[in-house]
C-alpha cells in the first residue's frame, strides 16, 4: 500500500517478481536494486495475474480458457450421430480446421475493414453465427447441438453437464466467483479486465497443482462493483485455502483490511517515496501516525475487520 508514486510497483515489479524469477532461471531481463532475496526455496513459482485479456480474438473465451471445452466436444463425439459420421472430438472445435466453418475460420463473423472509420464485425453469412459446418451442427448431445452449448450460461451448463463430472469441475469454478453468468462461448475480447482477472484465478484453481506459488495482483479492484469486489475476495480466499500467497498493490480499503500483513511505503510519492513506513497486520498500520493509509485503515476497521472468504 501507499499513496501514487510511493514506489510499489517498482518493488513488486522490478524487484520482487523479478528476482524470484530469476532464482527460478526463467528471467533475463533487468532486476532492480537489492540486498538480497529469502524464502524463495519455499515457493516454487511466481504468477503474475493482470487485468490483460485472455485472448485476442473472438475464439478466445472461457470455456476454452479453463480447458472445459475439451471434455464437452469428447461428449458430443461419443454420441450416436458423431460416431455414424467418424467425428472426432475436433470436429466440434472452433479453433482447428475439419468441422468448423471455413468461411469464418470459427469465429461466427467476419471483418468488413472500413477505412476511414473503425473496422465492423458482421455475422458470418455461410453459418449464421454458429460457427460450425451444417453436418456438425446436426449433432445434438442430449437435444442440443454444440453452438446452443456456446449460448449456455456457466450457471445453466453446470445444470445440463450435471452428470460430467469433468466438465462439471471446472465450470463450478466459475460460479463460485461470481461468474455464473458469461456465457460459455462468450469471445474474451467483450470481457471486462476485472472478469478477465477472476478467470485467470479460476484457471489456476483448477489444475489442481502441488505447487505453492506467489500470485501478484496489480490493483485487481480498479472498475469493479463492490459485489464484484466481495466475489474476488472470495477468489482470493480459494488460492490461500489451497496453500498459495497473494501478493496485492491495492487503493482499496475493504480489501486493504482484510491483509494479513501490509506493507506501507511512503511517506509521500516521488523524491518523497520508496521508504517503508509501517509493516503488520492492519491494526499496527492502522495506528502508526505518518501512515496515509493508516489514517484511512482505522475508520473501516471500526467497522470489523473480517475476511470475506472466512468459514464464518
């Protein structure tokens, strides 16, 4: 924590993710300035989880993200009407030729370049939208064909893939979030950077690793409703129950109070910054007198300082 300029993200950033990076021999860059790095042997990787897209294009999408995708098309190419016609799971993938539409590539529109203006995306002609050949799209699993699949909601495919208990794992993720209502097809360029966040923690939780790693977190709640806020606390909980640590710069009190320990640099930005003021739990920071944060800490914590993600 500290006021703009206090010199966080350069700590963070520069030094800290970077170091650890490199003790793990998977950094050449540059690494700022420091005596020395302890406890790096007690962790085994360093993530940096940003607000960034999680794809480009409109076959990027979360289903696809978290890896939940492949189960639903080995579904659809289990069924009667996929073996009959020798589809294989590809088939039902938007993302290698075979039985995607290849007028759109996929993506379910095309690009009509403007030149002066921005470029317009137009529904694909030859598909309609649907993203697959006609043949595939013959197709039902349980009365549904793969493009109304897409046009799930998590909460409504958690309901259908009931009895996929692989489909099933990743997407109740999801939900627990707060993100139960994107539609599992839905292209990760209309994402918000607080959704594309919360998927990427998602994704993490569920590759079920051994790992303890540090997970770094720049100012996750910037844009975010403050229910919003409550479910990435939620999140937040979920990596710490599963023996990671959450390393967070952050403005934003509610989450600030709920810390195990903050490190507060200061006193001011600029020439005036890059010192550490104050270090502990909420309550030390919470009395230290030349703590900008502190100031502002102790009237939330009036309030009750509680996790958000407790058992309680």
């Amino acid at each position: 924590t500290g006021v703009s300029g206090s010199g966080k993200s350069t700590l963070v950033h520069d030094v800290l993710y970077a170091a650890i990076k490199r003790s793990k021999g998977e950094w050449d860059k540059r690494v700022g300035n420091h005596e020395r790095l302890e406890g790096v042997e007690l962790v085994n990787n360093v993530v940096l989880v940003d607000q960034a897209p999680i794809g480009r294009t409109p076959r990027s999408n979360p289903v696809t993200y978290l890896k939940a995708f492949d189960p639903i098309r080995e579904l659809f190419a289990s069924t009667k009407d996929a073996k009959a016609k020798a589809f294989k799971a590809g088939h039902f993938s938007f993302n290698v030729p075979g039985g995607r539409c290849d007028a759109c590539d996929g993506e379910g529109e095309v690009k009509v370049e403007m030149q002066f203006l921005s470029d317009v995306f137009l529904p694909c002609e030859h598909c309609d939208g649907k993203r697959f050949k006609a043949d595939v799209l013959s197709v039902k699993y349980q009365g549904c064909r793969i493009d109304e699949v897409l046009e799930f909601t998590v909460r409504e495919a958690l309901s259908f893939f009931s009895s996929a208990p692989k489909v099933v794992r990743r997407l109740r993720l999801l939900d627990e979030i707060g993100l139960g209502y994107l539609k599992l097809g839905q292209p990760a360029t209309t994402l918000s950077g607080g959704e594309a966040q919360r998927i990427k923690i998602a994704s993490h939780l569920s590759s079920r690793s051994k790992e303890r790693s540090i997970y770094i977190l720049d100012e996750p709640t910037t844009g975010l409703h403050f229910d919003d806020i409550a479910k990435l606390l939620t999140a937040f909980g979920k990596l710490l129950k599963a023996g990671h640590t959450l390393l967070v710069i952050e403005h934003n009190l509610d989450v600030i109070k709920t810390a195990d320990w903050i490190i507060d640099l200061g006193p001011e930005g600029g020439v005036d910054g890059g010192h550490v003021v104050v270090a502990g739990p909420p309550e030390v920071v919470a009395g230290h007198k030349e703590s900008w944060t502190g100031r502002f800490l102790q009237t939330v914590l009036a309030e009750g300082r509680h996790h958000a993600y407790s058992d309680s």
